[in-house]
C-alpha cells in the first residue's frame, strides 16, 4: 500500500498518522508522550520547551505507530507538517537551537509588542500586518535581542517550530508566507516581510529563511533524518501549516463563511474570509489561510483562548485526583445549566489576546461550600470555556463575520456531551463533528502537496461526519443567563487588571 504520513508537533503531545492514498481514509495514528509534555515556566509569564523534545516525541509517536500499522519507508510517498502557532525557535549556523523555544502561550513580549504598535501607529500596524505586533513571534525575537544580546548575535536562521522540524526532516531552513503572517513578519500591503517592523525592532531580516510554497516540495528527508525514524531518505514534505489553519484544512474549511474550532490546549474558532479584515483592537487575528493565492485570497480569522483543555486536565489532576474524562463529563452531565451559580473563568495559561493581552488568570465565582462539589466544577469549567469562545465569537461577529455553522474535530474538549451541547445552544451554531485531527489534515495536505490528489476536494473523499449538534431552544434562556452573569463577572475582573 502506499500512504501519507502527517505529523502534527503539539505543546502537550506529538501525533503522527497514516492515510491510505487510494481511499483518503486514516490508517493508524499514534502519539508520544502519554502525559503532556513538559512546558517549562523560568520566571512568571514565560513558557519554553527545547525544539528537540519535539524531535524525540516524533521518533516515539512514530514507533507506537507502527506497533498498529507496521508499514516500511518506501511506502511512505508524501510527509505534511501541523505545528503548534506563533513559537521562535533560533538556531546557530550548524542548525543547532541556541535555547528553548519561547513558545505560544509565552507572555514575556507582550509590552515589547504593545509599544512597537503605539511608535508604528496602530492604524499602519493594522492595514500592513492586520495586527497589533502583540505577543507574536516577531515580538519574542525582540524580545531576545534586548535581553539575551549574547545569544541574538549567534543567531542565523529564526524559524517557527514547524520549520525547525521541516530543517531536522530534510536539512533546509525555510518557512511559509502563511508561517510569516502568524508571526507578525508579513506585510500585506507589500506583499514581503515586514522590515518596517524589523527596522522598528533593530532584526536583521536576514535571519528569516527562505520562503517555499504551502503545498509543494518543501526538501527531502535526509539520510540521516531517515535513519532515526526509519523512513526512507529522499522521501518529500509537501506541505506544513501551522495547527490552526491545518485543522480548518482537515475539517475541509477553505471557502469564506466556513468556520472551524478546536478545544485542545487551547481554544480556537477559525473563520474564513476573501477579504483582509481586521479587529481595531487585535483581539482576534487574520492570518494568511492555507490556500491563499493571488487569484483568491483567503485569509483566517483565529480567536485564541489559551486555557480551555489545559483547565480541563489541571482539574484531572488536581481535584477529582486523576479520574477519567469520561467519569468527569458524567459528572458535569448530573449538574444543571449555569452550574447552580458557580462561574468559573480559563484565563490561566498566559496573556489572552481576546483580553487585550490580559493576564488576568483563572478565576472562580459564585462558589458556596455547602451547595457546590466537584461535579459542579466539572461543569462550570466546561461551560466556562464555551462562554470564553462565545465572547470571542461576539468580537469576529462585530468584524461582519458571519457564524452560522462549526465544523469540529470529534476529539478533546468535544467528546464531551455537555460541551458539545452548550456550545451549539451558547453560540446558537450548528456543530458538526468530525473523524479527523491536525496529523489526519498535514497527510491530506501532503497529498495535495505530492501532486497524488489534483486538489482540496479529492484529498477529503475519506472525511466522515461523526454526528451533528443542533442548537437547543429550549435551553436558550437559561443558557444566555448564565452567559450574561459569568460575563458580568469578566468585565469586573477586566477592569481591575486594566485600573
């Protein structure tokens, strides 16, 4: 048989799986490690992770994975790449990372980002790069530069980590014009890097690498990339994405007026757009999309919410003692809507662009000790991450976005009956789920990329629906009032952080 391989580079876990060419259909997929991987926090705001931890975590997802679909290199035509958003990874001239990561939910450079808005003005940062520089890749490589000059000046090549593991594959350091846009490095109205912000930041633009296409050969796996995941050397990468705009391709959302979502780590809602809109306030943020081209541009709207699953498995581990989702979903399932006045808030994992860049950190209200248990905070952390979604949602609307139906992968925060089911009656959406994830739609994408599939449509002939999810009416009111009280309880909580 032959197959597509699709990695997908987390910040909890690697995920790598196998697609049949012929029917479009996953194989096997696998993950490394079993427990999320170490995100570490050297001062207050930071989050860091060394690039070759992801490494590692590929060569092991890629052993668990043959023990379910033994499979040899040769049959591997095609390799695409999803990876975790808006890290640096900086490397010497030998390739070698010159510290950790300084990855996503890092809130070290927010002010760096704030204050290169304010001096470029923030109606040039929004026309040329449709956002406020922010907490953004460009930003965290700042940020090095004024504080680590030592390790600045070694610098040759910064890359986001799905171009360092493309490098570590097939030995070329490049990136995307996708990959520029969610790092504040593209300018939209030149078409090129944004060197007025690199001139703003004293970077030397050269430290970019050189520019390949989304689809399309991207290098070829080294001898010694092949050796140590048993792979077969000259075998291409075709595609890479980072892990938002690579769901919404899994999910097969392209077109303008589809929209995505995803409730891992983090939360996202992902609209696309043909025109390139922007919040004045930067809350949420257009990215190039996937399958932008001259002749139709599309562009990806991302609202972000840091702490969605994250709350989820910290209250695994730290309340109901290591219990199981499933045990946990039951309970939240046996509490009514709006969790008997228990509000509960998933700002916890680093500044929140929806916030403004915030850090205002989870929070709970209401709690009563002789009403409220676990399975009350069970629930009220699930309806809290929904109500976090639905604020951002009520901004992308405000943009004129146009949110009617949800495609979701059928993973993570969404095999939950009582997530599922607040989402769709809190948003008012349609939520349709479906049997993929980001490695399933990096090896669609690699598809397309080898030239096996003649476009977007063909490379999604296996995807199946799961199950739909309509609104409720019924549980509208008392949805809205819970929606209402809890965001009540945030602009409180706003405005004591901004005072």
């Amino acid at each position: 048989m032959r197959y597509l391989l699709g990695i997908d580079i987390g910040s909890s876990s690697v995920k790598a799986s196998l697609l049949d060419i012929e029917s479009g259909r996953p194989v096997a997929s696998a993950f490394s490690p079993d427990t999320e991987m170490t995100i570490s926090a050297p001062h207050p705001g930071f989050a860091e992770q060394h690039p070759d931890s992801w490494w590692r975590e590929l060569s092991h997802a890629l052993d668990r994975l043959r023990t379910r679909r033994p499979f040899s290199g040769e049959e591997v035509a095609a390799i695409g790449i999803s990876y975790q958003m808006h890290g640096l990874v900086i490397v010497d001239s030998e390739g070698r990372p010159l510290r950790d990561s300084i990855i996503w939910c890092d809130s070290r450079a927010v002010e760096i980002g704030n204050a290169a808005f304010e001096a470029l003005g923030g109606r040039f940062c929004l026309s040329h790069y449709l956002n406020s520089p922010g907490n953004f890749t460009a930003s965290k490589l700042s940020w090095v530069r004024e504080n680590e000059p030592g390790v600045y000046d070694r610098i040759h090549k910064a890359m986001l980590p799905g171009d360092y593991i493309s490098y570590r594959l097939t030995g070329r350091m490049a990136t995307t014009v996708s990959g520029l846009s969610e790092g504040i490095l593209w300018d939209y109205l030149s078409e090129g890097p944004a060197h007025d912000l690199f001139s703003y930041y004293r970077i030397n633009p050269s430290l970019l690498p050189d520019l390949v296409p989304q689809f399309g050969e991207q290098g070829r796996l080294t001898d010694a990339a092949a050796r140590a995941l048993g792979l077969k050397a000259g075998t291409p990468v075709t595609y890479r994405a980072g892990d938002q705009p690579n769901n919404a391709y899994s999910l097969k959302v392209l077109e303008p007026g589809e929209v995505a979502a995803t409730a891992g780590t983090s939360g996202v809602v992902y609209g696309v757009t043909d025109r390139p809109e922007y919040d004045e306030a930067s809350r949420v943020n257009p990215f190039v999309h996937v399958n932008h081209t001259q002749a139709a541009h599309r562009y990806g709207v991302l609202l972000c919410i840091n702490g969605t699953g994250i709350l989820n498995s910290w209250l695994r581990r730290n309340v109901f003692n290591g219990a199981g989702y499933e045990e946990m979903n039951a309970l939240a399932g046996s509490v009514p809507i709006g969790s008997d006045g228990l509000r509960l808030y998933p700002f916890g994992n680093g500044a929140e662009r929806v916030l403004g860049n915030l850090d205002t950190g989870s929070f709970m209200e209401g709690l009563h000790f002789n009403r409220h248990g676990a399975a009350h905070m069970a629930r009220a952390a699930q309806e809290g991450i929904v109500f976090a979604l639905q604020y951002g949602m009520d901004v992308m609307r405000a943009m004129g976005m146009d949110l009617r139906t949800v495609r979701a992968g059928h993973a993570n925060m969404f095999l939950s009956p009582v997530f599922s089911k607040a989402f769709a009656d809190v948003t008012g959406c349609l939520l349709e789920l479906y049997d993929t994830d980001g490695a399933q739609g990096a090896a669609r994408g690699a598809g397309v990329g080898a030239g096996l599939y003649k476009d977007a449509d063909a490379s999604h002939a296996g995807l199946d629906r799961i199950r739909v999810q309509e609104p409720d009416a019924k549980d509208a009111a008392a949805y809205a009032d819970a929606y209402a009280a809890w965001k009540d309880g945030l602009l409180r909580r706003i405005a004591e952080n901004a005072g």
